[in-house]
C-alpha cells in the first residue's frame, strides 16, 4: 500500500472567503484522515456560524462586481478556469484519491469532467438574457429579463467533490451568481484548491467562497437569510432539515438525494451490452455513487446466467491501493462508513438472501483502511433492508422477474427515482420501460457517464430541480417579466 503523497495538500487549510484564507476558526477541527491506511492527513479547521456569515456577506458584497462583468468576459474567465482544471488534472485527481480513497482511474476522469462543464456552461454564459414573447390584446411589445438569484448556497457531498464543482458550479456561475460552497469536512483537498484556481481565472474576489465544515456550517449556511437559493446533494434526512430550514426565510431550495436504482436485465438483453456495466454498482466510488444500480432485476430465463456472471466479476475486482492504475475497487471514505455497509451485509444474510461474491470487511494488509469486498447477493427478497434503502457501498442485490410488468412495478417500488438501466434489444419495449421507469435519468442498452449537455437529477424522494443542460443554468435564473403598452 502507498502511502498518500501529504505534500500535495494545501498548506492552508481554512475557509477561503473572497480571497483570504481565514486560519482561526469557530466550528472547531477535523482530524482528517487517508482512507486506505487510516493514517492521519491533516487537520481542517472547520467553518462555523461565524465564518459563514462572513462568507455570505463576502458573496453578497461581490454581486454586483460579478454583474459588472460582461458575459462574453465570464465565458472567458469559465474558459479559462476549464483550462486550468486541465493543466492542473493530475494533482487534483491525486488530491481527490487522498480526500475519500476513490481509485485514480476515477479520480483522474473528475478534472476532465468538471472542464467539461465548466466549457458547456461557458457556452450558454453569453447567450442567456431573456425572450420576447408575443400577447395578445391590446397592443403591447413584452418581453423577459433572466436574472440571477444572487447568492446561492451549496453542499456538496464526499463521494465525488470535483465532479461536483462541475456539475454544480459551472450553471450557477454561468447564470451569473456568487457561491458560498461547503465541501464536506470528510474531503475538502481538492475543493480548497480549487477555490485559489478560481481566483487565478480572474474570478473576482468573493464570487467563489469556500467553507470546509461539518452539520454546524450547514445549518448555519442553508439558514442565513441573505442567501437567496440552496443547492444541497446529500441524504433525505438531511435534505428535509435543509428544507425546513431554508422554509425560514422561504429560499427556493434545489435538492439532489439518493437513490436504490435499478437494472432492468430482459430476456433478450445482450451480454456484451450488459457485462461492462455488471459490476458499475460496486466500482464506481467503491459503491458510493448516487446513480449506482444496487438492484439488478433479471428475467427469470437468464437469472441464473446473470447471477454467475455478476458473481464472478466480483470476485475478479482487484481492491486495494487505489493509487494503482489496476485497482478497481478501493476503500470507503471513512471507518463509519464500512462499518455501516458490513450492517447491511449482516442483514441480508439473516434476511436470507444469498451471499453469491463478498460479504466481509477486508483484512491482511488492507486491515488498517477501510475496505469493503465487494459484494453481491442473488434471490434478495424484494420487501428487505437490502431491496428498499439505499447501501451506498459496494453491495448489489440480484432478484429475478418473469414479465415486463412485474419487473417494473419492482424498480418503481421504492421511494427513490433517481436513475434507471435497461437491457434489451427490443426497440419498442426499450421505449415503453424508459418511459415507465419512474426515476430522472434512464440509461438503455450501456452507459456513458452523465453528458454536461443533458438533465440531471431526481424524482420521489431522489430529490427535485435539474442539474445540467440548459435545464441547469435556467434553475439558477430568474426570469421577470415586463410589458409594455405600444
Ligand atoms: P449527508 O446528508 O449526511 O450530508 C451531506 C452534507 O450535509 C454534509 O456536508 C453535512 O455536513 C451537511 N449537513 C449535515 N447536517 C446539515 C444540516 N442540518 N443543514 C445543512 N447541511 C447539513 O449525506 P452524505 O452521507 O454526506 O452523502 C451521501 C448521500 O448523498 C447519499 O444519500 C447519496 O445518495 C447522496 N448523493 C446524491 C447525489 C446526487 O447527485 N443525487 C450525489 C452524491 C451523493
């Protein structure tokens, strides 16, 4: 096992508000530590009610000196920004392996992803303004003026941080507001580094503002009356303490949660369309991934074939040091978290689901990290803890199914409605079940990634509001309207 190359971590570690790096802070410390050894990292002086104040009132203050800046120049500078994510891909991938343990194959593709967006975005920067649209009655010239909201808060979760500053930045910036970001306690390397990149783009000062911290700072962020929009990506608990508190001051909330996706695997599917995607739901972030696919839903006549299958390429995933452009599958971000994710593996087998690949925490010399086997179980009765709630760890759950309709009403049967997978060549069937599926985002026949160009995000209790596209940019925009007598 490597050890995680410290040196790479920003020197300093406080909130970045306009461009000061506060060193004392009043949300106390976080002893970080590297994921795949357990070794100490750093210690992150957290945010408190105190420094998001300030945050706040740095954000607020530098809106106007953002709306002074033509949109042609904040292409530019998004443009810019892209550019540097590029050059700077490398240390930010190796910042993010040390941030939450996620292998360098993935963390490496986070810097390109967030430059993607960060150009899309940037495309749209100049071209957003506003409609003229036609009335009727008497005669009148109207027209639209899209406004950003001002300044927008946002948490962003552990598992992803780069790809999240993409996905979630690049539309809010692009549509012209002011960030206070709260990059999880957990992992804030990356997210702190590129707080300076901003500043390097030319953003001005106060536009961007950075602020590890923990619950305190969340609260204290999504309740500050003088922010005027909240994105939060987490869990549902949390989502509904965000909701309420954002209720105080009645700021219009964007929320992205969880989900218990599915694939849908037909008796005519292709196994060379499936196969890659087998074990997605245990690879990608070690199973920590919102859109994962932790139920997989068979056709009874290839149940067996598709169990065996899963089970071997799960057996076949090289774990360990995810600094090893081999290793598939790496460590969980903290200890708490693989010791929750051996509780669900405990309860399916009492359940009485079937362990087909897995099943235990690692040890030898993975004991000190925090590894999980990845893990599949076959006939998982479609009512247990392991069907219904959301594992986020390298855990899948195989069921079978004999008809079309029965395997829907099984991937709509969850609270969730995030994402969805379907496997089969029939052309007609792939468009009825996309359609039925009851989740924001369905993959069919393979999957791609998340395009910068297309709408993302949940129904149900996955969440609501659109990242990506120009449904992204416009859910940072706020249209008025004015009409005029001619
Ligand atoms: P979490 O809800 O426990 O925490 C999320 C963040 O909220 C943390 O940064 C935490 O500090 C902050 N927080 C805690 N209490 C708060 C409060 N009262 N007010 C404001 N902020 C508060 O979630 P998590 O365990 O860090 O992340 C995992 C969850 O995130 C999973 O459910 C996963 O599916 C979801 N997720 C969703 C997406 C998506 O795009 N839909 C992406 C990644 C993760």
């Amino acid at each position: 096992m490597i050890d995680a190359d410290l040196t790479l971590i920003p020197a300093e570690l406080g909130p970045l508000i306009a461009d000061s790096r506060l060193g004392d802070t009043s949300g106390g410390v976080f002893r970080h530590r590297y994921a795949a050894t357990g070794k100490i990292t750093a210690d992150i002086p957290l945010a408190g009610a105190i420094e998001i104040d300030r945050a706040v009132r740095a954000a607020h203050v530098a809106t106007n000196r953002w709306a002074a800046v033509s949109p042609p120049d904040r292409r530019d500078m998004m443009m810019r920004f892209a550019d540097m994510l590029d050059a700077e891909a490398d240390s930010l991938a190796r910042l993010s392996v040390i941030d939450n343990g996620m292998v360098i194959g993935a963390a490496s593709f986070g810097p390109t992803f967030a430059a993607d967006a960060f150009r899309y975005c940037a495309g749209w920067a100049d071209k957003i303004g506003g409609d003229v649209i036609s009335v009727w009655g008497a005669p009148a010239f109207d027209f639209t003026i899209d406004e950003p909201y001002g300044v927008v808060a946002v948490i962003i979760p552990w598992n992803a941080p780069v790809y999240a500053i993409g996905m979630v930045l690049a539309p809010i910036l692009a549509a012209g507001n002011c960030v206070v970001v709260k990059p999880p306690e957990i992992a804030p390397f990356a997210v702190l580094k590129l707080g300076e990149m901003f500043l390097r783009a030319g953003f001005p000062a106060g536009v961007v503002n950075i602020v590890p911290g923990g619950a305190e700072a969340g609260s204290a962020l999504v309740s500050h009356p003088d922010v005027d929009k909240v994105h939060f990506t987490g869990s549902g608990e949390t989502g509904k303490r965000v909701l309420a508190a954002a209720a105080q001051s009645l700021t219009p909330v964007q929320l992205e949660l969880g989900g218990k996706s599915a694939a849908l695997i037909f008796e005519d599917a292709d196994i060379d369309d499936f196969a890659p995607f087998s074990i997605s739901g245990l690879v990608n972030c070690s199973g920590q991934g919102c859109i994962n696919a932790g139920r997989l839903l068979v056709h009874s006549s290839r149940y067996r074939e598709v169990v065996d299958l899963v089970a071997e390429a799960a057996k076949g995933l090289r774990v360990g040091d995810p600094f090893d452009v081999n290793t598939a599958v790496g460590p969980v971000a903290t200890s708490m978290s693989a010791e929750r994710i051996c509780g669900v593996i405990d309860r399916a087998k009492s359940d009485g689901a079937k362990l087909v690949a897995g099943g235990r925490r690692m040890g030898g010399e993975l004991a000190n990290g925090w590894f999980v086997e990845p893990s599949v179980f076959a006939d998982v009765d479609p009512r247990s803890d392991l069907a219904r709630n959301e594992v986020f760890g390298p855990v899948i759950a195989v069921m079978p199914f004999d008809s079309e309709e029965e395997a829907v009403a099984l991937a709509n049967d969850t609270e969730f409605g995030l994402a969805g997978y379907v496997f089969t060549q029939d052309v007609r069937r792939a468009h009825r079940v996309g359609r039925a599926l009851q989740a924001g985002n369905i993959w069919i026949n393979g999957f791609a990634g998340i395009p910068n160009a297309v709408p993302f995000g949940g129904n149900k209790a996955s969440g609501f509001g659109r990242l990506g596209g120009i449904h992204g940019i416009r859910e940072f925009l706020r249209p008025r309207n004015i009409w005029m007598a001619t």
